[in-house]
C-alpha cells in the first residue's frame, strides 16, 4: 500500500525481512580531515537535492499538528543516490521545501548512511546510533558510536574515520570527528578520534578540507602517546 504524502513520496511494506592510532580533536576536540591529491576534488552527488525522497518501513505515522512523519520498523529511505538504514526515521520539511531526515536505531542496531561522490566511483558511507539529514545544507551528522568510510566502488574501503560524532559535508567534501566516551575502549580509554588513511597515488580525488593534512597509514596500532 503506497502513502502519497505532502511533498516527498513515501512506500509502505510488510515486515520482512595514520600512523599512530587515534588522532586527539586539537583544542576543541575537534577533527578536519584534509587529504591532499593532485586532483580536483570531487563532491557529493550535485542532483540528490533536487531528488525526491522515498521512504519503505513496516509502519508510518503522520502528525499533521507537527509536520511530520514517523517510519518505523526495516526503514529504508533514499534521495537520490543517498541512502538511510535505521530502526526509526522522522521527515520533515521546512516551509521552502527542504527535507530533513533523522534516523535512529536501538540496542546493537546502528543507523546507516551512504552517498555517492561526483563524478568518480567513490562513496562516503558511515553508521551511528543516530543520523541526521540536513537536505537544505547537503549535511550529514553521525552520532554516537560512528565510523565514516570512503569507498572506491561498493566494497573497497579506502579511508575509515571512527569518532564520536562524524560531520560528512557533502557541498565542500570534508568531514569532521569529535572524540567522546562512547568510542572508548581498550587501548583507548578516553575516545580518541582514530582514522586509517590509504596513501594518495594519482587514484580518485580525495576529500578536502581547510586544516592539517593528514599522515596516510595501512592500519590502526598502537596507543597514542
């Protein structure tokens, strides 16, 4: 049974189915990945704004007081080439027509997002307890137990970032990490951003940023000192 909601689509289903570890965010724990190549650098796929959204899950809920929509259960939502996995996402759009999407899963469940770069085979895809959609700035927030990676195809990983809340800005093709206690673990006791970065050969242009370029590495080892 489809749903013809205000403004964006919605379908309906049955339930079925570095050199050294860790980087610390400088003095307001914060982390700009900036990688350099030789190459211009490409961006997040320029038509996913324009692209209507469409949205599968077992249940719907609309609240027309609030102007929003509530999906629940094996939610699937898509924009383009964006995508979003999550137990739970609420839409909502603003009075010019931007939408905005959080997606929330629980217990071991982690919210996924992907999206594919311009002009090159590459994809930024990540998870997190929570992830949130700014379709009016092209943003993209993980929060809570988040890694971003930058594929080269579907399946090659060719940098990974881990943090506690990950910034994907597809407009200006950079992220951020900031460290938090929800990543801490052996070895890293108080959460440090940890990235592994695949050197630059001449391949697909990196993502940019405006700070400190990053020393690339094949794995992450060690402890920070």
């Amino acid at each position: 049974m489809n749903h013809s909601l205000p403004c964006f689509e919605a379908g309906h289903r049955a339930a079925g189915g570095v050199r050294r570890t860790g980087f610390a965010a400088l003095a307001a724990l914060t982390f700009v990945l900036a990688l350099v190549g030789v190459v211009p650098a490409a961006h997040a796929e320029r038509a996913d704004k324009d692209k209507p959204l469409n949205i599968e899950s077992d249940n719907m809920t609309y609240d027309d007081l609030k102007q929003v929509t509530i999906f629940t259960g094996h939610v699937v939502a898509t924009k383009g080439t964006i995508v979003i996995k999550a137990d739970r996402v609420e839409v909502h759009q603003d009075p010019q027509g931007y939408q905005y999407a959080t997606g929330t899963s629980t217990g071991n469940n982690l919210a996924y997002f992907r999206q594919k770069r311009d002009g090159v085979d590459e994809y930024i895809d990540g998870d997190a307890e929570r992830i949130d959609y700014d379709g009016k700035q092209d943003l993209t927030t993980l929060t809570t137990r988040a890694t971003v990676r930058r594929l080269q195809g579907l399946s090659t990983v060719m940098d990974q970032v881990h943090g506690s809340v990950i910034t994907y800005d597809g407009q200006n093709d950079f992220y951020t990490a900031k460290s938090g206690k929800d990543v801490a673990g052996p070895g890293n006791p108080t959460g440090r951003v940890r990235a592994m970065l695949s050197p630059r050969n001449g391949g697909a242009a990196p993502l940019t940023g405006a700070s400190a370029t990053l020393v690339p590495s094949t794995q992450l080892k060690g402890t920070p000192q």
